[in-house]
C-alpha cells in the first residue's frame, strides 16, 4: 500500500458513505414493505421519525460521493512520481486493472447520487412524503454499485506498490495504438467529432430552451442529456484535449486538469457533470408533477433543473470554443 494522505481520505470517504449506505438500505427495505402514511401504527410512527434522519444523513453522505469522484482523479494524478512511467493520472491508474474499473464506477455513481439527492429534495417539499417509496427504491439500486466500488477502490490503493512500471499516457490514448478503448477513441477522426459535438450539442440546447418555455419535450430533453455527455466525454480524448495542449497527437483527458493547463479540466468536467445530473432528474421528476402534494412546486423546480442544466452546457461549449479559437493548432 501508498502510505499518502489522499489515498487516506479517499478509502475512509468510501468506507463512510458504504456503511451509511448499508445502514440506510436496511431501513429503506422496510420502508419499500411497510410504509402507509395513512396508518396510525407504532412501526409507521417509528419510520416517519428514522426516515427524516436517514434522508438528512444521506444527503450529506450522497455529496461526499459526488466529491470523491474528484478527490479520486486528484489522489491518481498526485501519486503520478510515485510511479515510473506515469506522467499523469492516467499512469497511475493503469497501475491496478483496478484503478480505471473505479473510475467507471465513480462516473455512474456520481450520476446516481445526483438524481437520488434530486429526487430527495422533490420528496422533502410534499408533505405526505409522496416519493418516498421510489427514493429508497433508487437507494436499493445504488447501495450496491457503491459497495462494489469501495471493496475496488480499496482492493486499488491497497495493493499498489511503488515498484511497478506504469504506461504513460501518450501510450494509453495514443491514435496509433490499436490496443484499448482510450486508444480507439483518441483514433476518432477530430473534425468530424467536431462537427457531432457541435450538432449533438445545439439540438440538446435548443430542446432544454424549448421545455422550458414550452414545457414539452422534457423526456427528449432527458435522453439528449445523457447522450451530449457521452459525446462530450468522447470529444475530451478526441479533438478538444487537442486544441487545449496545442498538440495533434496528445489526447489525454487527464493532463487538462494539471496546474500547467490552469486545471482546465477540473471545470470542464464539473461543468459537464453538473449538467447531465440537471438534465437526466427533469426526466426523473417528469412522472410526478401530477402528485397532489407535489403539483404547485415541481413543474417550477422541474424548470429550474431543465434551465440549470442547459446553462451548464452552454458554459462547457463555451470553456471549448474559446480553448479552440485561441488555441494555436490548427487542425
């Protein structure tokens, strides 16, 4: 094992928000069997008083496991001369066939968490607590991805040895590679992914505009969400990265959040995640605005989420097209 503090603050963040979780599912499957609000029995009285706590309790948990998506990218690219070969995070989490199977799973984690933390806040605002059954459904979802992510994550920091040889990540998301996914999407073509991102990215804005001043299209709006961020995250390795180190042949999505490239990245990627949270939980919350308890505030809170979330967008094509016109490549 790395002794080093951030390792330290990530597995103990991992073991927090898993024991939370536990603890919090094993209510929440009695919740799912026994909850009626109209009943006046001792166990209902017990859940109204835990389930307050409980959700409170996982709101603060859920914002650590949006943080430790970052604070793991952080941990990975400062243990980077710990290894020999690593010159960024990439290195470092190539050490371990763990370390990018982590990754993968913060990514979906931190998407779940948000929309668990959106549907939260919605449910809190009725006064019968109308979605409490599908909050802890979702919570039953996502306790075990993170579970399975700390038992990675730990199996990850806790058998790495400084000894071992790492590839760099010019070789890892390298277009002449053949061997790996990072390497197939930097192999994109850059100006056609261009080209998509810019095309995939106006549609989704102007459906998010139009559900917002028309409220239509919001399930649209949703599905578009999640495609633009797939698309977004492919255009990081294939032409943005690009035009940010000034370089046709360095497609690495982690140098950007270096001190050396102003930790571009790291708002990049917020920026980008902030939005497809924003934009999955209208699609999320669309089924209930017909909830009596829910009816006067959602469809103004839906709103807000779709106008957040279009705003995010905007700002992330916006941090791209100036890195691009005021780059010095030349594609």
């Amino acid at each position: 094992m790395v002794l080093h503090p951030t390792v330290i603050a990530n597995l103990l963040a991992a073991y927090i928000a898993s024991f939370m979780l536990v603890y919090a599912a094993f209510y929440g499957a009695q919740i799912l069997k026994y909850w009626n609000i109209q009943s006046g029995e001792e166990l209902q009285l017990i859940l109204e008083r835990k389930t307050y706590l409980i959700s409170t309790l996982l709101g603060y948990t859920f914002g650590l496991q949006l943080l430790s998506l970052f604070l793991y990218i952080f941990t990975a690219d400062s243990l980077t001369p710990l290894f020999v070969g690593a010159m960024c995070a990439a290195g470092t989490l190539n050490v371990s066939h763990f370390g990018y199977s982590v990754l993968v799973l913060k990514i979906l984690n931190f998407i779940l968490a948000g929309l668990w933390l959106v549907l939260n806040y919605a449910d809190n605002q009725g006064y019968d607590y109308p979605l409490i059954k599908k909050k802890y459904l979702l919570l039953a979802i996502i306790a075990p991805f993170i579970v399975i992510e700390t038992l990675l994550e730990s199996a990850y920091f806790l058998g790495m040895r400084a000894d071992v040889i790492t590839s760099c990540c010019g070789s890892l998301f390298s277009s002449e590679n053949a061997a790996g996914l990072g390497s197939e999407i930097a192999s994109l073509p850059a100006l056609p992914m261009l080209w998509t991102f810019y095309g995939v990215m106006f549609c989704t804005l102007a459906t998010g505009l139009y559900f917002y001043i028309k409220g239509k299209g919001g399930y649209c709006y949703a599905v578009l969400s999640l495609v633009m961020f797939i698309i977004a995250l492919v255009s990081v390795v294939s032409f943005i990265s690009l035009y940010i180190y000034e370089l046709p042949t360095h497609h690495c999505p982690f140098c950007i959040i270096m001190e050396d490239y102003h930790y571009i990245g790291y708002l990049l990627y917020l920026l980008l995640f902030g939005a497809v949270v924003s934009g999955i939980g209208v699609g999320i919350l669309l089924p209930f605005r017909q909830v009596d308890s829910l009816k006067f505030m959602l469809t103004g809170f839906i709103g807000k989420l779709a106008l957040s979330s279009v705003l995010l967008y905007l700002a992330f094509t916006a941090l791209v097209s100036y890195q691009i016109v005021f780059s010095n490549l030349i594609m």
